[in-house]
C-alpha cells in the first residue's frame, strides 16, 4: 500500500488516500474539506476509490465526501452512531467552513468488526467511541488512522456534544495501545506518531 497525505480546510484536516499496489482503486479516509482538489488528485494519479471513509461524523472530516464522491465515486462509510450527526452537522461547525456541504447518505454504516478489502489492501474498522459516539478507526497492515481519538502527545477533545471522556480513553486503552509499539498512527489532525510513543510518552495516557 502506498499512502498519500492532503492536509484540506480551514482545521487542516488530513485527509489520506490509500493507494493499493496492485489495482488501480484506492480508499479515501476523512475528505474533510476541498472535495474537488481531492477528486483532481485521484484524476491525477489515474485512480478510483472504492471506498470514502470517515472516521467520525464531525463536519470537518466528511466536509469533502459529497464532491469526492459525485466526481470520482466511491461508496461513503462512516460509523453508524455518528451518521446523523454528519448529515446534519451544528451551525457553530460548518460556520467555520466556508463552503461547506453535506455528505450525502451513507452506504456503509460500521459498528467495528468489519473488514473492507481495496485490491490486495485490507482495511479493518475498529470501534474507537469517545470523541464522537461512532468514532471509527481504521488499520491497514502496520499502519492505524485514528481521527481525532488519538494524536501524537494528545487525544480528542470530549466536551463536544455526544463526546466522553472515560469512554475514549478506554478505547484508547482497549482498542490501540493492544496493538504494537511499532504501529504508525495517522490522526486526524497534525504529525503522525507510534502506539509505542503514545504509550511512553503520552501524558494522558500515563499511570
């Protein structure tokens, strides 16, 4: 798998498109902004997702799906408790996104379990609630997308509506750091970082 980074939108947003190395189809994790520079970038690169994945249902990380999807195709998943939530985002969100629209209706709503093949690349859907209720991340190989669950010396904020802290912290615990210390984690927003440096290093995620 070969992995491409856009960072997109007023919360510079990173948007990844995982490219498999055999076929010519891909998967797109959080098109949270500039829909259209994403589907020029596919076009690019000659390239045809098969699946547009959100990791949560906050605007600013499905902000991008409806334009990446009408222009390149694609089925849209998301976590199923966050689907509402996505389709009818709060104002105080989408204020700050200039041009903002709407996802269009899920095709595939996950509840963690699932696993989603593109080509020979295997993408598992783990359940990580807490920062949003259907907060999804996904691993492919060595490598975990967390959205806004886990960053690199930090977690998600949890006192946005629908948001726990205790919960995402046991998803932290329970459903990452059980993966290896040399998993890469790709966030939602900034660097990315290792399981085995968050759990080292990571203030909230110590004692």
């Amino acid at each position: 798998m070969k992995l491409l980074t856009l960072t997109v939108g007023t919360l510079s947003t990173n948007c990844y498109i995982l490219v498999d190395d055999v076929a010519a189809e891909c998967a797109v994790i959080d098109a949270g902004d500039q829909g259209k520079r994403i589907a020029e970038e596919l076009a690019r690169r000659n390239l045809v997702p098969k699946y547009v994945l959100s990791t949560h249902g906050h605007a600013d990380h499905t902000g991008g799906v409806l334009a990446v999807v009408s222009l390149s195709g694609g089925q849209f998943g998301i976590g199923a408790a966050d689907r509402d939530m996505a389709l009818a985002p709060p104002e105080w969100l989408t204020a700050i996104l200039p041009g903002f629209q709407a996802p269009p209706q899920p095709s595939l709503l996950l509840n963690g379990g699932e696993v989603l093949h593109v080509g020979n690349t295997v993408i598992e859907a783990i359940a990580t609630p807490g920062h949003t209720p259907g907060s999804m991340s996904y691993k492919v190989g060595d490598e975990v997308f967390s959205g806004d669950t886990l960053f690199r010396g930090n977690i998600g904020r949890y006192d946005l509506p629908g948001g726990d802290g205790g919960q995402e912290l046991a998803s932290i615990r329970g459903k990452l750091l059980t993966l290896d210390d040399a998993v890469r984690v790709h966030p939602g927003h900034g660097p990315s970082t290792t399981i085995g440096h968050e759990r080292r290093s990571n203030p909230y995620l110590q004692g």
